[in-house]
C-alpha cells in the first residue's frame, strides 16, 4: 500500500507542475500515466471520472482525488489532492511574487509571449484526448461537431449545448 501511495503522490506531483494553461493541459499525460502505464484504471473508468468532475460542482480537476481514492481509499486521495495541488500552489504563489517585479520587463514579455502557445498546445492536445476517449461513433462525432460549431459562431451556454447533446445521444443509442 505503501508503495501505491508513494507512485500516486509521484505521478500527480509531477502532473501538477506541467499543468500549464490549466487542468485539462495535463489530461493526455494523466490519461497515459494512469492508463496505459501503470494500468491503475482502463479507459472507460477514467473517462467516467473524468465525466463525474465536469458535472460535480466545484473545480473540475477534483476528479483526481476520485482516482486516488478508487486506487488507495482515503488515504490514496488525500495524497492525489495534495500531490497535485500542493506543488502548483507553491510555485504559482513564487511566480506571482516575482512576476510584479519582471512583468514589464523584456524578460517578462519574453516569457508571457513564449508560454501563451505552450499552453495552448497542451489545452488542445487536452482536448483531442478526451475526443479520443468520448467520440466512438459517427453519431457522437456530429455532436461534437455540431456543438463545436455552435460555440464557434454563438454565445450560448455550453450547458444547454452539453444537455441537449447528451439527450439527442440517448435518443440515438435507444434506437
């Protein structure tokens, strides 16, 4: 058990510290380490974790925690929260320190013009890993299509898109 908590605490340390741009940043990563790597969950049951922390109130990447705890109980998702929020505290409260100091400065331009598509990337490489794991058919595919569409030319509450994109799903897999 030991062990198990030592690697959790590890592997989200270090996702936290490449979580540029945000939670979903590091989800290819996670998905790869806690898949595919370490074979602590298939797919399936991190995609419904991940699913559950879009719909619970609160952050999204509580979800982590979830995994923790499906892997070690209370003590694996007290150690996921801390692993993985802890270390990206620290270094966003140093950065955030520093920041007034430089931000006008050449350096500090440098540095904001250089993460913005590092953190970009990694949104969209977030973004294509979820694709991948929730686009099985052509039916799901046109919904992501067709809400991505949506988004791009109306202000609409992604809420309502997300609602009704589930619901025409459901209709579909019922027939």
């Amino acid at each position: 058990m030991a062990g198990k908590l030592w690697s959790l605490g590890w592997v989200f340390a270090l996702l936290s510290l490449l979580a540029v741009g945000g939670g979903t940043a590091v989800l290819p990563e996670m998905e790869r380490l806690v898949v595919h790597h370490f074979h602590w969950m298939g797919d399936k049951q991190f995609r419904d974790i991940y699913s559950l922390g879009q719909v619970a109130p609160g952050p999204n990447m509580l979800m982590v925690m979830i995994i923790g705890y499906r892997l070690a109980g209370a003590a694996g998702a007290a150690v996921v929260a801390v692993a993985f929020f802890l270390p990206d505290c620290i270094v966003t409260f140093v950065v955030n320190r520093l920041w007034y100091r430089v931000a006008q400065s050449r350096w500090g331009l440098a540095v904001q013009r250089g993460l913005a598509p590092v953190a970009i990337g990694l949104m969209l490489s977030g973004t294509y890993a979820l694709a991948r794991l929730s686009i099985f058919n052509l039916a799901g595919l046109a919904i992501a299509a067709i809400t991505c569409a949506i988004l791009s030319w109306r202000r609409v509450n992604p809420l309502f898109l997300v609602s009704a994109g589930g619901l025409v799903y459901l209709i579909y897999a019922i027939q």
